[in-house]
C-alpha cells in the first residue's frame, strides 16, 4: 500500500534576500491590525500588502523557486498573501482552498509551530519556507505540543502576547504544480 501524502514540509531552507524586512512588517501588523491575530482562525490583514514591496515579493518569489528548485511560473505575484493568527486546533481548510497548495515564509512565529496529526509543535524561525498541504488536517501549536495536548480556545479571541501570534507571507499555487513534492519518502 502506498504511503499518505504529506501535510507539511519544512524545507530547510530560508529566505536571506530581504529577511531584514520581516521583522519590521511583524511590528507594523502589531501596530495597523493588532486585532486580527485571533486564536483558532486565520485573517488576511490585506492592509499589510501595501508595505511588502513589488521588488522584495518579486525577490522572495525568485528565490524560493531557486532554492527549491521549482518552477518561477507556477508561483504569481497576484496569488501572494499575507496572513495573521494565533493558535489553532487540528483543521483543515479543504472547502476555502479547494485547488491549493500554499508555499509559506514565517514572518514571525513566536513560540508557535505548524504541526500535522502526529508531529510535536517546533517553532520557526523568521524567512523559513514552508509547503503546507491545506487539505490536509494541520494546526498551529506552541512548541513541544502535539494537537492532543493542545486545548481549543473557545472564544476565538486576538492574541496580544508575541509568543502566540503569527505572521506569514503565502504564495498560492494550483495543487496540479506542487502534488509531486507531497509525495511519500
């Protein structure tokens, strides 16, 4: 039988051409949005778009596809976004991005880690790329957690300590262009 499609890839790779730029983008979603770092759902603080320039998106796009050895094509900068939130429980986003794979940078993490169903929460650490498979069931945890330790928060309320906020920038791009990495070992 053949193995399950991955759900989340750490690269090991990292953005370096303008990483210098993330922090600042970090304090000003702190300052321009500071409520739409909500536990349990993710915002797109579309406002944050305008201070990422055409140059550094242009940059980041360029070298993501070179150090992962993609395709420059299949990554748009019409399809970049940026996204906010604090913890979030194992869920799956299937039915909001039902052709989609996301290829993330980590602006700021805190003490947070993209995990699946199985793996223990470590966090990120700025310009980290990510591949996350957003059909698959996933969540956003402090570190050294599983999703069975972690304990849903009801209220859905912003996040204000930077420990548990994160902050990311996503390239969106059609599944038929990134299956193949999500593949089993």
């Amino acid at each position: 039988m053949a193995g399950r499609y991955r759900t989340l890839i750490r690269t090991g790779q990292h953005i370096e051409r303008g990483v210098e730029r993330l922090e600042a983008l970090y304090q000003l979603a702190r300052k321009l949005c500071p409520g739409k770092f909500t536990a349990e759902e993710t915002q797109e603080p579309r406002e944050l778009l305008d201070y990422v320039p055409v140059g550094f998106a242009d940059s980041m796009r360029r070298e993501i596809a070179e150090k992962l050895e993609l395709r420059l094509g299949i990554m748009s900068l019409d399809r970049l976004s940026v996204y906010s939130c604090g913890p979030i429980a194992l869920h799956d986003d299937r039915h909001n991005y039902p052709d989609l794979y996301f290829i993330i940078v980590v602006v700021h993490s805190g003490r947070l880690g993209v995990v699946d169903r199985k793996t223990r929460s470590v966090r990120h650490t700025a310009g980290e790329i990510l591949l996350l498979d957003p059909h698959k069931k996933h969540g956003l945890i402090p570190e050294g957690m599983t999703v069975k330790d972690y304990r849903y928060e009801k209220t859905h309320s912003p996040v204000h300590a930077e420990e548990d906020q994160f902050l990311f920038l996503s390239f969106d791009v059609k599944r038929r262009d990134l299956r193949s990495r999500f593949r089993p070992d």
